[in-house]
C-alpha cells in the first residue's frame, strides 16, 4: 500500500474522529463525509484525501466513546490504514471487528510528516518513509486479533468456526 | 498465585481454574446492551448478516433510551422506532423507552446486573458496574451483535492496576474529588487495555453512589474495567433487586498486579478538571474566579440521589447567579421519583434551575444545554475534550458541591465556605 501521510497529534478522541452530532446517520457513505471533521484543520477532510491515504497520529488514537462510526467513516471515506503511537481500547477493538487493519509505532509522528508519501504492508509492519528513505518496523496484528481481522472481521470470523 | 477479581470473572465464565493476563479468550455474556444512538446500527448490521434469526437469548438483551429523548428530530424518532420494532419482533423485554434514565443506572436499578457478570455495551462508560461487582465493559456495534447472535464475545485477559485510597473523606471534598485526583495522577492513558481495582480504607464505608462516581471515570484514565471491592450493603442492594442470592467476588491476597498506587486523601482539598483534558486536574482554589455561564449537575458520574440531595442543601434559599444557567439532572426516573418526594424539586425550581427529563442530558451533545463558543460549563459529568458539549465550549469537571456552588456565584468556587 502506497499513499501520503496525514500527521495529527496525540489524544485524537472520538469526537474529533466523528463529531457527535452525527450518531444519528446510519448510511456509510453518509458517515465518510464527516470524518475528522472535529480536528479545525481538516474540517474538509473528506475532500482533501485520496483513496490509500495513511492518518499518522500520536498516543491514543480513538478514545472517548465507544461509537464504530469512528472506525468506519475513515475506512469508508478511502484511508487505507491508521498508524498511531498507541490506540485507545475501545477503537483498537472496533477496527479488528471490521477488519480494518491498523499498525501501531511507537513514536511514528517524530518520523513522518505531513505530507510524506509511506509504503506499508500490514502483514508485517513495514513502513518505508520515501522522503527520509527510512524503514520503520510497526507491530502489526497477530494471535486471535489477526485471524479475526483476516477473516474480514469479528462476524465473519464466527460463521466461519461455528457453522 | 491468586487472581485478581477480572481474572477470576472471566475464569468463571470460561470453565478454567485460572486466567492469566494477555490470554485471548471467548467468553459468555450474561448481557448485550444497546442505546437509543448507536444502537440502531447494532440492529442494521445484525439484520444485514442474521436477516431475521432469532437471537441467542431475548433475555440477555437490554436496550435503553438516555442520550436523545424524547426524540429530538426525525432522524432520532426513526432511529428509537427501529430499537422499539426490533425488541418486538425479538421478544425482548427489557426495553428502557424514553423517560427511564442513563443505561447503566436503569440496569442496575431495574436487576439486571449481578455480581461476577459479564456484561457488554456499546457505552464507554459500561465499566461502572463494577461498582457492583460485575464485569462491564464498552464495545462497539460488532462485538454486540456477536453477542446477540452466538452469546459469546472475544477478550484479552487485561492486566490490573491496584488503587489504594487511605485516610479518610471529609466534606465538602467528595468520591468525585478523589477520583479526579486519582486521574490527574493516572492520566488519560494510564489504565489502557487494564483492568483497575479501587480499594483501600478510605472507599471502604462509600455508598453504591460514590462507587459509581469512581467506577464511571475510570474510562477516563482508558480502563477496560473497573471494580470497587464489594461490602455487604451493596451485595443486599443487587440481591433486593435481582432477586437472586449474589456472592460477591474478591481479589486473593496473592493477587498478581501490573502496578499499584497509593494516595492519601485525608485533606484532599476539592478538585477540577481543566479544559481541555480529564487530566489536567488542579485544586478548585486555583481557578476560583473565573466566570462561568452554564452549570450541569447530572450524567453517569454523578446524577444519583445522595448528588441531588447535596446540591438541594447548597441551593436551599439560594439563587442561581444572574446569567447563569443551572441545569440538575437526575440521572433515573426512581432518583427523580425520590428527589421529587423529598421536596428536591421545590429547592431547585425556587433556586431557578432547569429539571429536564432523566437522561443523559447535554452530554456527548445530547440534549438540553449545548454551549456557544467561548462559553464556560462547570460539569458534574467525566469528560471535557475539545468540542465534547458544542464547539468551541470551554468544560470544567466538579463535584456537585463546587458545581452547585459556583452556579450560585456565577463564578467557580470552592465549596464549604460562608
Ligand atoms: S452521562 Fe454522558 S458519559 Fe455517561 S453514559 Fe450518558 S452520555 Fe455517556
């Protein structure tokens, strides 16, 4: 996977994620349109981004509520994974229910800017920076977090063993 | 070695002797709970994946209604229709409509929590009834509708993180302001993927309600779970309720923990939580002064009886400071019934304050009371992040005491004085 990275910082809560007001919408392309619409410069963020686009952000990436939207609307609105420092539990668990692969790196905004183009591979981790020509090593899902995540998310991974 | 209470919750569950941190296991879930937000995307996708299979067990099912209600638009009104179509075409009997409260306080009240139960719900403030002895937790959509439709969840066996409390409470410092000195020396982060035991002398002799008021914020510090150690009252409380004998579940002395914290809360003076993080905790007296326009006393954190009753003794022959608006929210409809019998409402009407429905109420920008830009809310609820009560609102977290206080003096201020 190969896109440009968006670099925000630590704590980047739900409601930055996915603005409250929105709950109510249940249609994900609907959901796409507000993601990040919290953080005051990406406000158009949904127009900014291109399909394969990497969020890079610091600690604790998606705490606050528990609402998946918050997973969903970036996955709907074409990033194709988030980098963070750390993920806050809740968001961390949603994005293995839907299969939506994340990495974790510890200090990864110190690494990339904004703006930077990255090169991933989720299966193993590896992030390549091409500004800095640097390869960074993630930790990448692995045990029952991975098979479920594999599967295609947590439903599709019950069918699956149970049936 | 001995196991600390989540260990020995989800050894239960599973049939083993013993659990030990990092393992992932499947448990069963005793309940799968959904709200009027939120929810209804539970319903969707189960629809979309389990058409109209029934679900594992109606009975392990709750719904309840507090963030929105009554509906306040279409969009709200058709997303509480699809809760209310589906609990009855599923047979699911514990539907909370409008008008009941804030979910976990309904379900407590109601006897839906025992001790040593696995409970889920897509609220992250779920871990609170740990202050019942049960371990709840937040989720999203997903794991709930697993849960409905195969009763079982997958967990990684957290590890857990011990606070001791010692010393002793003395008023007008109270369990909020404990356990925002607690999160100020914990922060945000501090309890991420773990499982937090709140114990010591001090939360000995502390009601089901200060329980609660220390439980809630732990999702502030990140927890998974929460648990206060349970004492014979509150096992009578779940049994009354529940109808069911309740054997309380306790940590070994043996008990394996990541980390402990120790605090002395004798003369702990009255806390508040800065904007724009629950963990920018300073005492009251360093911010005393600033102007506030909105005063919230209510939500999970704090909406209970014994909150109301304090705030109606400061009240009491007061009125809310020009400009300023006073909102107190009981957080359930038997804590409203109560305040109501007890001449509460009288005080609060007379002192000029706003008595909405129980609920939520302007929490996660739910109802009632969202703030302008610039605007300053001194709350009773565990969250103050950037854009958390409108755009641009500037969110204090207190205790009822500094809460009712301030609204009385327009300004923050420390409880307890002349
Ligand atoms: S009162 Fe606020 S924090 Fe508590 S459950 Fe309701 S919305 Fe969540």
């Amino acid at each position: 996977m190969k896109g440009k990275a968006w670099v925000i910082g630590d704590n980047i809560d739900t409601d930055q994620i996915y603005p409250g007001k929105y709950l109510p919408l249940t249609d994900v392309k609907e959901m796409a349109k507000h993601a990040l619409e919290g953080i005051d410069r990406l406000e158009d963020f949904s127009e900014l981004v291109a399909q394969g686009d990497f969020v890079v952000a610091g600690v604790n990436f998606g705490c606050g509520s528990s609402r998946e939207h918050a997973a969903v609307c970036l996955r709907e609105v074409g990033v194709a994974m988030v980098i963070a420092e750390s993920f806050a539990r809740i968001y961390y668990r949603n994005t293995v229910n839907i299969g939506y692969p994340v990495l974790e790196s510890k200090d990864i905004t110190q690494k990339v800017q904004d703006g930077d183009v990255l090169e991933t591979d989720a299966s193993n981790g590896i992030i390549k920076n091409e500004r800095t020509g640097e390869t960074i090593q993630a930790l990448p899902l692995s045990g029952l977090e991975r098979e479920i995540s594999d599967a295609g998310g947590l439903l599709q991974y019950m069918k699956k063993t149970t049936e | 070695m001995g196991s600390t209470i989540i260990e020995k919750i989800i050894a239960k569950s599973t049939g083993k002797e013993l659990v030990t941190p990092d393992e992932r296991l499947w448990v069963d879930v005793d309940l799968a709970v959904i709200r009027d937000f939120g929810g209804p995307n539970v319903i969707l996708e189960y629809e979309e994946h389990f058409g109209d299979q029934k679900v594992h067990d109606p009975n392990k099912i709750a719904i309840t209604f507090d963030l929105h209600v009554p509906a306040k638009d279409e969009k709200v009104a058709g997303n509480q229709k699809i809760c209310r179509d589906f609990a009855h075409k599923q047979r699911i009997r514990n539907l909370f409509d409008v008008g009941s409260g804030v979910g976990q306080h309904v379900l407590l009240e109601k006897g839906l929590v025992n001790a040593g139960d696995i409970i889920a719900g897509t609220d992250s403030h779920m871990n609170l009834l740990g202050c019942a002895n049960s371990f709840a937790s937040g989720v999203g959509t997903t794991d709930i509708v697993a849960a409905w439709a195969k009763g079982k969840l997958w967990f990684k066996v957290p590890g857990t993180i011990k606070i001791v409390l010692d010393g002793n409470l003395e008023k007008p410092t109270s369990a909020k302001d404990v356990i925002l000195h607690v999160l100020k020396n914990v922060g945000c982060e501090g309890a991420l993927y773990k499982s937090v035991e709140i114990c010591g002398p001090a939360t000995e002799n502390m009601s089901l309600s200060e329980r609660i008021t220390l439980t809630s914020m732990v999702t502030e510090m990140s927890g998974k779970a929460a648990f206060t150690p349970p004492h014979d009252k509150i096992m009578d409380y779940l049994k009354k309720r529940t109808n069911k004998e309740q054997v309380g579940i306790f940590p070994d002395e043996d008990a394996q923990y990541e980390e402990e914290y120790d605090f002395d809360i004798s003369g702990l003076e009255p806390q508040i939580a800065c904007p724009d993080s629950p963990d920018n905790v300073k005492p009251v007296s360093e911010v005393e002064g600033t102007p506030v326009d909105e005063v919230f006393i209510g939500s999970c954190t704090n909406g209970r009886y014994e909150d109301l009753y304090e705030v109606a003794q400061i009240l009491n022959k007061n009125k809310v400071a020009d400009g300023v608006r006073l909102i107190v929210l009981p957080s359930t409809a038997e804590v409203a019934r109560a305040a109501l019998d007890n001449g509460l409402y009288q005080i609060f009407f007379e002192a000029g304050a706003v008595v909405p429905n129980p609920s939520c109420g302007l929490c996660t920008t739910g109802h009632h009371g969202i703030l302008a830009p610039g605007e300053v809310l001194v709350s009773t609820s565990n969250r103050n992040f950037p854009g958390k009560v409108g755009k641009g609102g500037e969110v204090y977290l207190a205790s009822p005491a500094t809460a009712a206080t301030s609204s009385v003096k327009g300004e923050i201020t420390v409880p307890g004085g002349a």
